[in-house]
C-alpha cells in the first residue's frame, strides 16, 4: 500500500507539462493613407469647381441676368450657412428672417437701381433686424444686432456688388473679369503653394497660406486681368495689371477674414454643402470683397455709357 500511495503521489506532484507557446501572428500595420499636401480631397474640388464655373458661363451666355439669381441663390445659402455656424459656435442668433429677405431685397434691386437700391435696402434691413430682436430681450441684444449687422453687410451687401456688374451691355465681360480674375488668383496661390509654399504668409490665422502662394496668386492675377480687360472690355493691358493686382489683395483678405472668423468659432468649415470645398461660404470668402473692388475699377477703367 505504501509503494501504491507513494507511485501515486509521485503521479500527482509531477509537473505537469507546458504546452509550447503559440506564436501571435504579426500585425501587419495598415498602410498609411496619403494626406494630399492641399488639405482636401483634390478631385470633388476639381469637380464641384468645374460644375459651378459650367453654371455661371452657362448663364451669362444664354440669358446673362440668370446670373442675378445665381448670386441670389448663393447669398441666401451663404447667410444660412454664416448663421448656422454663429449659432453652433457661439450661441449667437442674428436676425435671420430679415436679413435673409433684406439680402434678396439688396440683390435685386441692384438690378434696376443701382448703389441706391442696394444701400437703401441694407439701411432698411439693420432698421428691421434691430425691431425683430426686442422681444428677445437686453440678454445678448448688442451681441446679436452687431452679428446680424455685419452678415447683412458682408455677404448680401457685398454680392449686390457682383449683380451690379451685370445690366450695363458689357455685363457678360465686366463679370468674366471679375470670375477669371478670382479663379485665376486662387488656382496661381493654390498651385504655388502646394509646390513650393514654405514661408508662412499669416501663421496664426492661416497656416497653409505662403507668400510663395501670394506670389502665384499675383502673377496669375496680374495676367488675368491684363487678358481680361484687354480682351473683353474696352481697357488697357496696364488697367488690367492693377485690376488683377487689387483682385488678388482682396480675395487673400477675403479668405484671410474668413479664416478668422472660423478660428474665432473654433469651426473648420461654415459647412459640409461642396465636397472638396466644405460650405458654400468657404467658396464666396475671396469673391465677395473682390466683388466690391471689380464694380469700383471697372466703373472708374471702363465707365459705362450714360
């Protein structure tokens, strides 16, 4: 018994023996995806860019004052979506109702009446927007007011710019000077920049913005404007360099401002509406100051027949 107990124990107290260790399969890592150096997906860009432009050429070589609804449209878009963000962002609320029909109000009569139809519908939009507030009460009023304020100026007053280049008979020129001269500054910045942008132009507000990309930005400007207002209008090759040159300083500031404002609000895009581009407002930031300095150079280079 003692033998059996003990062949029994030895049993039992033996190690038991470890199974050899599995290798884990090796994870092979994912390849990385390529981030394009433009920040954004390069071909919905090209695309959404080349639909809009068909629409806007399409428009002016048909019935050109289709333009003006063109313009109408992307206002209101642009409102909603400046609105939108404020709201998200900031808790601010503008007068939306007014402005959004004291900015079609601006647009319109543009058409007929000029810089007095168009200014006296923005002074009756701000009269409006200050009496639709006051229910709302003295919590954020002035906050409010000054927001609803500056979009009604910044987007339907400045558009009424653009829609005031249509009506006289060279419309369809003044308003290709105005669009080749903005597309041709963004494409020359865009393309400059991706391929040899290194000096940051305004770190702190737009980083991706280079002088090396203003420096594009200006020669295809410059030779926009000089094709531009030689070609199409009635100008000199010289009026043309000082139009393309004042048309890549206001789209930069345009997009500069934006680029502030977004920052402001801690938002990347005003919208997702445009792949590729984000909101339609990302879109209009460098052709709504420019539209005002086309009207003011192209009125004073090739004044329109009284």
């Amino acid at each position: 018994m003692s033998q059996v107990s003990e062949e029994r124990e030895d049993r039992v107290d033996a190690p038991e023996p470890v199974p050899a260790s599995v290798p884990e399969p090796e994870t092979v890592p994912e390849p990385a995806r390529k981030v394009s150096r433009a920040g954004r997906n390069l071909p919905a860009a090209i695309g959404v860019g080349l639909l809009l432009g068909a629409a806007i050429v399409t428009s002016l070589l048909t019935v050109r004052f289709l333009f003006i609804g063109i313009i109408a449209i992307a206002i209101a878009v642009g409102t909603i979506e400046l609105a939108g963000a404020l709201k998200r962002a900031a808790g601010i609320r503008i007068a939306l109702v007014p402005v959004l029909v004291g900015g079609q109000a601006m647009i319109w009569l543009a058409w007929p009446y000029g810089r007095e139809g168009a200014l006296t519908a923005f002074v009756l939009t701000v009269l409006v927007c200050l009496l639709w507030r006051l229910p709302g009460g003295a919590d954020g009023y002035l906050r409010d007011i000054s927001a609803s304020v500056f979009a009604a100026a910044y987007i339907p007053l400045f558009g009424a710019f653009a829609a005031m280049l249509v009506p006289p008979e060279d419309g369809v020129g003044r308003v290709l000077a105005f669009m080749i001269g903005v597309v041709a500054s963004d494409t020359g910045g865009y393309i400059a920049g991706v391929l040899g942008g290194k000096h940051p132009m305004a770190p702190s507000i737009s980083p991706k913005k280079t002088w090396e990309g203003f420096a594009g930005s200006l020669v295809a400007g410059v030779v926009a404007g000089a094709l531009t207002l030689s070609l199409l209008l009635e100008g000199h090759a010289w009026q043309g360099v000082l139009f393309g040159a004042a048309i890549v300083c206001t789209a930069t500031l345009g997009d500069l401002v934006e680029s502030l404002i977004k920052r402001d609000l801690g938002v990347k895009d005003m919208g997702n509406m445009l792949p590729g581009h984000g909101g339609l407002m990302d879109r209009l930031d460098s052709l709504l100051p420019s539209a005002v300095v086309s009207w003011l150079l192209l009125s004073a280079f090739v004044p329109v027949p009284l």
